[in-house]
C-alpha cells in the first residue's frame, strides 16, 4: 500500500548493480529484505529495439578511476534469459519482496507480461514515446514514472493518456540528473501532487541523503535508492549506490522521518501530554487566607503542576469570599468561594 498514511515505500534500484549475475543478484535481494525494504527494481534491457547508433560509448566513475565502454555491448550483458528471471523472480517471493522492472521498449513489455510483474516502471527518456505508454497503461498495472527532462506539457499529455486507459494507479518520481543544486526543484514534489492528484515520490541518483529528506517532507511517499553489494565492484552505478549495512540504516532513518512527519494538524504526542501534567500551572493561595477573606490578585498564584483549576481562570476568583482558610500553596476549588 503506497499513500500519505501508509509508510514509505522504498525501492532498491538494482537494475544495473546486480551485474546481472544471478548469485548477486540474490544477495542483493536478501539484502533488502533484511534492510526491511519493500521492492527491488531491475531494468527490462533490449538494445536492439532502442538504439539505432550501435558505435555510442558511455563513460562512467568507479572506485578505480573512469570507464569508457561501447553502449550496445555493455546493454547486451546486462540481462536474464527469461529461465533466469523467473529464478529471480521466484527469490523474490520467497523473501517477500515485491520485484518489478523499468520497460522502455516492447520486448521490455512483453517480458514483465510473461513475469506477471506486480508494477512497471518507465524512465524519463521515453516520453515522447506515447505508444509505449499506452501499452503499458493498458497492462492495468501500477505505474510509477520518472520525471527528469520531462515538461509540464508532455507530463500532462501522458497522464491524459493514461487516463483514456483507465490507468491512474500513478506515482510520479522527481528525479534530476543535475550537480547544480539549483536546477534540482524539490518543490516540484508538492507542486505536482497537488496539480494531479497523485502520490509523488523521490529517485536519488547518489548515495547522500539530504535530498531524500527534504523530499520526504515535501511529501514523497516513494523513494528509490540504488543499492550495490560493494562499490569495488565493476560496473557502473556502484560508486552512486550505498552498500547494505548503508541502505539498512537509510531505511531505518527515511521510515522514522516518514513517522515524524504525521499530519496537517497539531497533535501533542502522549510524552508531550505527560510532560504537561507536570509543568502546567494551577490555581493556589499565595499566602495563609482566612476564611472569609476576599481576595485579591496579590493573594493567589500560578504553580505547578497542572492538575488543579487552570490560571486561565483567575480574574473569576478576584473579589469573592473564601469559604474556608486555606494555607500556603493549597489548591483553589470552586467551593472555596462565594
């Protein structure tokens, strides 16, 4: 259950850290499992029917300095046979773990039909591919869809169509791919929850938190976070993941400010109400007051603790007769006055 009141829902993103290594992969599984996460995320890699440019390289950081490698080939090894999936797949249960993938192609589709995937997930790149995503609508699965380099108006167009299919099951993932802390608009988090009525979470490119935070109390009720057995590891994206003693504790700590966040309302806690009982004042004689005295403000006092008549109503005591001594620091009752 993914919602306001619900707790976090929190993503392993694992989709290129599981080198695609079944034994690995399972390790990374258990991890999230025993780091009390709820999902992991893979990656649903078809080469063939996104690129046209076989001859691009990407380059990227590891802990042994910059890689540059061929795009086509190093998609083409990060994949299952659908034998291996189901492997994968049947772990997953087996660790209660809810597992699903990011498509962005058809034979992506097709592959999280076979597997019956509980949800989809489609990237930021992909959004002027309308047909991709009204197959997936269609799929009737729960959608979660990152934001990145996305418009205002492609946004709306997809959420449109998504609407002709019937499919609002909808959470959108701000995400951005800047190191310029000004450009990232975290704000975007409430501005969209509230422009299109559904559940907005956070995908973290890096391992820091600050950002997790501060979507969390904007509102984020997803986050996605990428988790890597060692960042000595090769491959890419393990520098940018956080290792599993490292995730264990994120979970923990996203999921306490989820907690202390609570609610547009002012609620004291129960410590807090306990703590008052001691510390607010009632009503008492500030000196020995015979009986028959008429008071004056001089004569009374405000101390702790609470329990008693309330400060507040003070001035309802000036001027009347007491009907009793009472001593130094006794409480005032309303039958101590006439």
């Amino acid at each position: 259950m993914i919602g306001e009141e619900h707790p976090l829902f929190i993503i392993a993103e694992i989709g290129v850290t599981c080198n695609y290594d079944l034994s690995l992969t399972k390790e990374l599984i258990a991890a999230v499992k025993e780091a009390a996460a709820d999902a992991v995320k893979f990656i649903f890699w078809f080469p063939d029917e996104i690129m046209s440019d076989r001859s691009i390289t990407y380059s990227y950081q590891t802990v042994h300095g910059w890689v540059t490698e061929n795009m086509y080939e190093m998609l083409n090894k990060l994949r299952f046979s659908r034998e291996q999936w189901q492997e994968v797949q049947g772990y997953c249960r087996e660790q209660g773990v809810i597992m699903f993938a990011t498509v962005n192609s058809p034979g992506g589709l097709e592959l999280a039909r076979f597997l019956n995937c509980e949800a989809i997930k489609l990237s930021s790149w992909d959004y002027n591919y309308l047909p991709l995503f009204r197959e997936v609508a269609v799929s009737g699965k729960p959608l979660l869809m990152d934001l990145g380099p996305v418009t205002l108006f492609e946004l709306a167009r997809v959420i449109h169509l998504l609407e002709e299919e019937g499919n609002r099951d909808l959470v959108l993932l701000h995400c951005s791919h800047t190191k310029n802390p000004a450009e990232i608009n975290l704000r975007s988090i409430p501005y969209l929850r509230q422009t299109f009525h559904v559940h907005m979470g956070f995908s973290a490119e890096g391992r820091e938190d600050d950002l997790d935070i501060m979507a969390v109390a904007l509102g984020a009720v997803v986050l996605e976070k990428r988790l890597t057995m060692s960042r000595n590891l090769p491959g890419h994206h393990h520098l940018l993941a956080k290792e599993p003693e490292e995730f264990c504790a994120y979970v923990a700590r996203m999921q306490r400010l989820k907690k202390a966040l609570g609610s547009l309302s002012l609620r004291p806690s129960a410590a807090d109400l306990k703590e008052r009982r001691r510390w607010f004042r009632h009503l008492v004689a500030d000196q020995d007051i015979p009986r028959g005295t008429m008071l004056t403000p001089g004569m009374l006092a405000a101390k702790r603790p609470e329990e008693g008549i309330s400060p507040e109503f003070l001035e309802a005591f000036i001027g009347r007769v007491t009907t009793r001594d009472l001593k130094y620091n006794e409480a005032l009752s309303w039958q101590d006055v006439r």
